[in-house]
C-alpha cells in the first residue's frame, strides 16, 4: 500500500483527508518540524503539504523534505494559490492543490504524482 504524508496544523482537514484517502496508507502531521522529523523515519511516496503552519512553514519544511530525497513527490495544498503558489513552486514543490478540493481531485493528484515517479 502506498503511503501519504498528510501536513496541515488543522486537525480538522487532516481528518478530512485521511477519510478521502482511505485507500492509502497516511502519516500525519501537524507542522512542518514534525513533517521533516517523521519523513526522516517513514519515507511516505507522497507528501501533501499545508503552506501556512506555525513552528515551521510548509516552504521551509519543503526545502528539508527535498534535501533528504530530492525526488519525493509534494503536492502543496493551500487557499492562498495565488500569493503563495510562486514560492511554493520554487521551493520545490511538484503540484498545488488549491483548497477547497474534493476527494475525486485529491485522490487525481496523489495518482498523477505517483505515476510520473
């Protein structure tokens, strides 16, 4: 079973995607320090990261997750697409997933991700 790392500091939308995302294995985490830690150990396929978080931004948790394995796939997901898209991407994000999504996008994404891997 492929894994996912769910990154948000909303417990709520963390529990939201765990239920769209039933069919894979999920991590979770609730900032970015705790996202780059549990990389480390787990090594999900797939990482899907919030962009605004306390104690470490979902950007610079980013750039660490891409130090360890500058090929994992990271999907950012976030309302702010348009003024935080740009950064985002340069940090090496692979897609953005602008909020609100449903779970037939979600579930597209993590696919089209993977495959391309």
């Amino acid at each position: 079973m492929k894994s996912v790392m769910i990154v948000d500091d909303e417990t709520a939308m963390r529990e939201i995607l765990k239920i769209m995302l039933k069919d894979y294995r999920v991590i979770e985490a609730s900032n970015g320090r705790e996202a780059v830690e549990l990389y480390k150990k787990e090594r999900p396929e797939i990482v899907l990261m919030d962009i605004m978080m306390p104690v470490m931004s979902g950007i610079d948790a980013v750039k660490e997750i891409k130090k360890i394995n500058p090929n994992v796939k990271i999907v950012a997901i976030t309302a702010y697409a348009s003024s935080k898209g740009e950064k985002a991407l340069e940090a090496g994000v692979d897609l953005i997933l602008k909020k609100p999504f449903t779970r037939k996008e979600v579930v597209r994404v993590i696919e089209e991700s993977l495959k391309e891997g």
